[in-house]
C-alpha cells in the first residue's frame, strides 16, 4: 500500500470539546461581558442615529454615516467573537 492510499483510508479523528466544570464562573463572566457589550452596541446605534438628526438639521447629513459603520463593526465583532476564536483555535 502506497502512502497516498494510506492516508485517505485512514480515520480523522473528530474530538467532542467539553468545557470543565470549573469554567462555569468563566462563562458567566463572558456571558455578562456579551450581553453589556450588545446593550452598549444598541445605544451606540441610538447616540449615532440622534446624531444624525442633529447633523440632518445643520445640513451636514451624511458625515456621521462613518461612525455608524464603526458602531455596527463593533457589534458584528461581539456578536461574532465566539466563531472568530473558534475559527483561529
């Protein structure tokens, strides 16, 4: 039998990952950091949004479109976060 054969009859094994019970306090750590950094992530959206109406009055419409993309970043990255590490580990 040839290398390459080998390695494609061959299994991959596929692990389960279990969290340890010791970790619980560190989910609920992660768990209060998620849910505060969304809430922030919504109110970021609302001070934006009035800002825009303020802008909007003054004529100045559009400049405040920058910062709502980096506010929407943000809550894409917390919202995301758990399968960006997951991706990387």
């Amino acid at each position: 039998m040839n290398v390459i054969t080998a390695i494609t009859t061959s299994t991959i094994p596929d692990p389960t990952p279990v969290v340890p019970a010791e970790a619980g306090g560190l989910l609920t750590v992660l768990n209060w950091a998620s849910g505060i950094g969304l809430v922030l992530g919504v109110l970021g959206v609302i001070i934006v949004g009035i800002g825009m109406v303020i802008q909007l009055r003054r004529g100045e419409g559009g400049e405040s479109i920058a910062k709502l993309g980096w506010v929407l970043m943000g809550c894409i990255i917390i919202t995301g976060s758990s399968g960006i590490v997951r991706a990387f580990v």
